[in-house]
C-alpha cells in the first residue's frame, strides 16, 4: 500500500511558532550575556586581589557561561533556517550540536580547574590569606546567578527549546558553585587556608559532571534516539484517536532539535478507496502535529479486514475538517507482502 507525506503546512501547532522561539531566544541569551560578562570580570579582578583561587575558579565557570550564550546566539541564527537542497530535512539539529558543544566546553573548563585545584592543595607552599571582599563577591554572585538560572529556565521551557534549558541549567550549576565558593571561602576566612582551593576544585567537579550530561544527552539524539515513553503514548492517542484508523504499528520517532519527526503504519479497512484512506492518514497527521512539537509524520497505510462496526467507523467523510489542501507529494510506493 502507498506511503504517502502530505507537504502542506498545517496552520497551527502546539506551542510557540518559530519567529517566536527565535526572538525569545534571542532577548534571553543576550541578558545571560550581559550579566555574564560584568560577573566574570567582576569575579577574576576580587579574586586575584584577594587571594581567592575558588573565586578565580568561579569566575573561570562564568567566562564558559558567557561562551556558551555565544554559542547559543550563533546557533539560534542557525537552526530557524528553512530547508535547502544540502539540508531537505531543515537545520534543526543545530540546536543539538551547540548542546553538545556546550557539554565539551564544560567538560573542559572542569577538566582545568580540578587540575588547578589539585595542584593547589598538594602544593607545600604557604597560602596567602583572603580577604572578606572575596566573600562579599561571591554572594553577590550568588544571588544574580540564581536569577538568571529562574528566567533562562522559564523562557526555555515557555518555548521549548532544549538548548536554552541547557543554557539555564549552566547557569544553575553556576549559582551552585557559587554557593560552594561562597562557603569555602568563609571556611578560609574562619582559619580553614585549604578550604578555598578545595571549594575550587569542587566546582570543577560540578561543572565536568553537568557538561558530561549535556554533551551525553546530545549525542544520542544526534543518534536518533527516540522521544520517551510519555510522549510515544500521547503520539499513540492521537493516532489511534483519529476516525478511520483500526489501529496503528511500526511507530519511530527521531529527535531533530526541539523537534520530532514521526513515521507510523496505520492499519485501515481494506475496503476504502486510495483517496479516503489519504483523506484518513491527512487528518491523523494534523492532529498529531496540532497538539505535539511535532516537525512531520511520515504515514503509510495497510489494509485490514474490518467488521461491519469497523467499517462505519472506518468511513473516511469526503471533506474533513482541517485537511490541507491536496497538494501532496507522494515520496514512494511500497507493497507491504506477507510470506
């Protein structure tokens, strides 16, 4: 039986349109920018001066935040383009790609401060005091990651965009870390000299942890992992929802950035016609895409043997509502043959 991929945009879908996601990503990485950079100046001149090498550390992690919204905007740029001969499938795993670039910048900056903090405490040499500016510092600066961490998260989540809850969640491992140096230095400041370089090199084992998840998480999507076992169920009650349709089997799904791209059989009663039967698929494929973040769904329709009940059932009405206009290409023509 035909496979068949209706090309016609569908005029709503379930969350925020792309222009939308676009410029709140845009407004929101721009902030993250703007407090990233005055923080971690900020935090290395205090450091330096006041001999806190876990305030220096933070101020390293801040500087990786501030890469990473530089990431975040090029990527932004990048994956709202439409498709083109070398991408038929759009850009949208470009969002993918700069999350797992943010997983190996983190990795990285995490690698080097565990090395720096380790080298601190093993080494023989008196440390110098620090000075309480340092913890005044580091308040401050937990405080204003941790607000920053609130807005990131609300803005990625309103428009489900994975790369800017990553960016959040960043920026949350920051304001943790904060709170690490925060305590570490008033460990020092109580009498406790290796507390500072300790609390550094725990932030360097929070941020090497948070970049492995996200670049891990991003690696199997960038291997089509397929979406969780909620989401499959809700794909399956909009399918299996739509009139017509006696039951569906072969369901896949893919990641493609925020995204899902769906294929699925749907099983109908062989007595329809071929265009009753796309009518069917038309609005099984309009449902799923109005109510989850879905890119496309791929259908391809079997025969069944159907009772009278699943007949009436089955009866595709000539016009339904909400079925784009056929203007369809059909991609291929596969009979399906049972041994």
């Amino acid at each position: 039986m035909p496979q068949m991929h209706d090309d016609a945009p569908l005029p709503a879908r379930n969350g925020p349109g792309g222009h939308e996601r676009q410029a709140a990503s845009f407004r929101s990485t721009l902030a993250s920018v703007l407090v990233n950079t005055a923080l971690s100046v900020a935090q290395f001149v205090i450091g330096v001066l006041a001999h806190s090498s876990a305030l220096v550390a933070d101020a390293v992690h801040s500087l990786s935040d501030l890469l990473s919204d530089f990431i975040v905007l090029i990527a932004n740029k990048h994956s709202a383009k439409a498709p083109d001969d070398d991408h038929p499938y759009g850009h949208h795993r470009f969002e993918t790609a700069a999350s797992a670039a943010i997983g190996a910048l983190l990795i990285t900056v995490g690698a080097g401060l565990l090395w720096s903090g380790y080298v601190k405490i093993t080494t023989v040499e008196t440390l110098p005091p620090v000075h309480h500016i340092a913890l005044i510092a580091a308040v401050i600066t937990l405080a204003v990651k941790e607000l920053l961490f609130r807005y990131l998260l609300s803005v990625g989540r309103r428009v489900r965009s994975t790369m800017l809850i990553a960016n959040a969640w960043h920026a949350r491992s920051d304001a943790a870390s904060s709170l690490v140096v925060a305590v570490g230095i008033s460990a020092s400041l109580a009498g406790l000299p290796l507390a500072d370089p300790l609390a550094a090199l725990i932030v360097g084992l929070m941020i090497t942890r948070m970049g492995w998840r996200f670049f891990s998480n991003a690696f199997h999507d960038l291997m089509d992992r397929g979406v969780d076992a909620e989401t499959e169920a809700r794909l399956r009650g909009h399918l299996l929802g739509t009139p017509g349709v006696l039951g569906i089997h072969g369901l896949k799904t893919r990641k493609m950035g925020d995204m899902i791209w769906v294929e699925v059989d749907l099983e109908m009663d062989g007595a329809l016609t071929i265009l009753q039967g796309h009518a069917i698929a038309a609005e099984a494929r309009r449902r799923v895409m109005q109510q989850e973040a879905v890119l496309d769904v791929m259908t391809h329709f079997d025969p069944v043997v159907a009772g009278p009940a699943a007949q009436s059932r089955a009866r595709a009405p000539e016009k339904l509502p909400g079925v784009p206009p056929k203007n369809w290409r059909k991609d291929a023509m596969n009979e399906d043959v049972e041994p």
